[in-house]
C-alpha cells in the first residue's frame, strides 16, 4: 500500500523553528495526514517518533530561546538531526542567508546519503536558479525536490499558471503583496531577506546588520517596508513553463512590522490576450484575514504531500511549485 493510501501519516520534520517554523507545527497539529516528529534550530533539535506537541515545543523554545533544551543541544543541528530521524519529508523554514545558505543544506542531505522528500519557500530568482543546478545530482540521490512552495514564489505562482491558460499569450504578472506582523522579531529572516531587496541594501548587508541596526531603519520608515521590483523566483518558475518572459513579472508589496493587520490586500493580476484578439486580466485575491504563515505554510505541506506521490512513482529530481499542483493535507 503506498503511504497516501496508509493510515499511516506522512512523517514530517521542520527545520528552522522560528516564525514560520513555529506557525508549521501549528499548521502540523490539525492534521491527521501528516504527524510533526522532527525539527532542529540554530542551537539544537528535537525527534520524537510519537510525534510533536507542537504547543509544549513553542512553549519551550519561547522560554529557553532553543528547542535543543527539549531535545538536544548541537552545533550542528541540522546534520544530527538527518542522521538520527526517520522522516519523510522536511520543510525547510531556514533564513536563506546568504543566499546559498539552503543550497548548502541541501548538499548535506545529498552528502549523507539521504532520501525523501523536500520542500523550501526559497523566495530569491538567484537562489532557485542554484537549486536547478542540482536537477542531476538529486535525481541520482533519489530525492524529490519541491522548490519555492511558499506564497510567493509559490501560492501566487501556481495560480498564475492556472491563470494563463485563458490566454493565447501572456503579457504581465503582477504580484503584489501585504504582509502584516506585530514585530519584526518573530519573523527575523523574512524581514531581513526583504531589507535585501530595498534600494541601497544587499543581501549580504542584510544578512550581517545588527538588530539595533535593523530596528533603527524600521524606526525610520515607521515600521513599513515598500518593496519594489523584488528579484523574486517567480519569474523564472514562470518563464521556464513558458508562461511570459521574466521580465514581464512584477512583484512588490508592502510589509507592516508593527501591526499584523494587512497593509493591503495580496494579489496577482494576470493580464493576456485570448485566441479572440481580447486583452483581460484575472485578478485573485488572498482573504484579509489569512496570515503570511498560513499561505507558506499551506502550500509547503500541500506540495510536501505532492513530492511524496512522486517519490512513490520514483520521480526524483527538481520541480518548482508552478510545475506541480499541490495536494491538501487533511
Ligand atoms: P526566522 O528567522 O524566524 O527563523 C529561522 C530559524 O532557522 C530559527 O529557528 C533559527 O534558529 C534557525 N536556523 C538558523 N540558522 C540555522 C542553522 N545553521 N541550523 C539550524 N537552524 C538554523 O525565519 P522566518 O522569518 O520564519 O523565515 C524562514 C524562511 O522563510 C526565510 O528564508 C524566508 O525568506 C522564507 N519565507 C518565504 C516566503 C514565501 O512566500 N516564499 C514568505 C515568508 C518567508
């Protein structure tokens, strides 16, 4: 019987445990598909087979700022974690900082000779561009890779291509996003990485900014950040599918770090010609009230539930979150 037809669940590990790690395990405990057993932060990791409170976890971490006082305390979290857990399939919520950091997590997993499934919400087009790299190597390894799962590039990029197909040819995709969170702290990478794309930064800047140094730009520009133009995976997950070329895709958005009410309502406007010779546009708008966490980490497990229906039929190798239609996770 295979695993999607079992009562057995999915086994799942999260790596990375802070704000969307965090928020997965939530997502985690309301299904009965999958079962949270694994998960590892910067200082150390957590495996229980029986699974994961995912409550009791975020309670541990919040007072004793790593999950290792639970589990186990590592520097190298990550590689003990692969090697001891029976898992299979990780999302990865890790700061993709530097910009090859997730690459080189992926590495590892090749080098230890592990096989399952994986899944990132990688956001940059340089970054997706490493994992397409890899294409040859992970299909050998015989891991099945879900790249740029979580909203955008993700979510919005799926419903893009789903979009398109009214068209006989596709002019613009424009993807602009509102995100609200109370305070930067619990979502540090995401805020970091989008300080990145603002005018004047880079991500390696970014990356070695100190917190009164990331506070002090968000105090100037009262806790908004206006994104514009991002370098965003999106159009290459677009333009490999031959959808548009990448420069006919547009993301930005809007980010409040000090209100989680939305600053604007994220959408994606795709706008073609139809064999009639009619221009239009499609217009699909996310609710107000569903939360950044809840569109990444949605389609990370609906497409984590995808890769394990591929790693069954024994299709290994790279796919982005445009190619493949996510599952959903009861
Ligand atoms: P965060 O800073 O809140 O948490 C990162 C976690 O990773 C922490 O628990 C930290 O301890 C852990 N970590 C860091 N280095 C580690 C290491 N070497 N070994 C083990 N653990 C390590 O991050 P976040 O804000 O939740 O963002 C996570 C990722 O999600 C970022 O890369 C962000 O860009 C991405 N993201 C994607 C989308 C999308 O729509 N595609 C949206 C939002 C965020």
């Amino acid at each position: 019987m295979s695993k999607l037809d079992s009562k057995e669940p999915i086994k799942v590990g999260v790596l990375g445990f802070g704000g969307l790690g965090q928020a997965a395990a939530r997502v985690l405990y309301g299904k009965k598909q999958m079962k949270f057993v694994a998960t590892a932060d910067l200082h150390g990791y957590l495996y229980q087979k029986e699974g994961i409170d995912a409550e009791l976890a975020i309670k541990a971490h919040r007072e004793r700022g790593t999950i290792g006082h639970l589990g186990k305390l590592s520097t190298d979290s990550i590689k003990e974690l692969i090697q001891i857990a029976d898992v299979d399939g990780y999302f990865m919520a890790l700061p993709n900082l530097p910009n090859t950091f997730i690459s080189d997590v992926v590495d590892l997993f090749q080098a230890l000779g592990w096989r399952g499934v994986l899944v990132d919400a990688l956001k940059r087009t340089s970054a997706l561009e490493l994992m397409l790299l890899k294409q040859e190597s992970l299909q050998k390894a015989g891991i099945t890779y879900l790249s740029g799962c979580g909203a955008t590039p993700g979510l919005l990029t799926a419903v893009a291509t789903i979009a398109a197909q009214s068209y006989s040819e596709v002019h613009q995709v424009e993807i602009t996003f509102g995100v609200g969170i109370a305070n930067w702290e619990s979502y540090r990478a995401t805020i970091r990485e989008d300080i990145g794309h603002l005018a004047g930064y880079n991500i390696e800047q970014a990356r070695t900014m100190s917190d009164q140094e990331v506070e002090a730009l968000l105090e100037s520009t009262n806790g908004i950040l206006k994104l514009e133009n991002m370098e965003h995976a999106d159009d290459l997950m677009l333009e490999r599918l031959g959808i548009c070329s990448r420069d006919q895709v547009k993301v930005g958005g809007v980010v409040d770090t000090r209100n989680a009410k939305k600053p604007l309502s994220t959408n994606v406007k795709v706008t073609g010609r139809t064999f009639e010779g009619k221009i239009s546009t499609h217009t699909f708008i996310l609710g107000d009230e569903t939360s950044m966490a809840a569109n990444v980490c949605g389609p990370a497990f609906g497409y984590l539930k995808s890769g394990i229906a591929l790693q069954q039929r024994q299709i290994y190798g790279v796919f982005t979150a445009a190619e493949v239609m996510p599952q959903f996770v009861s």
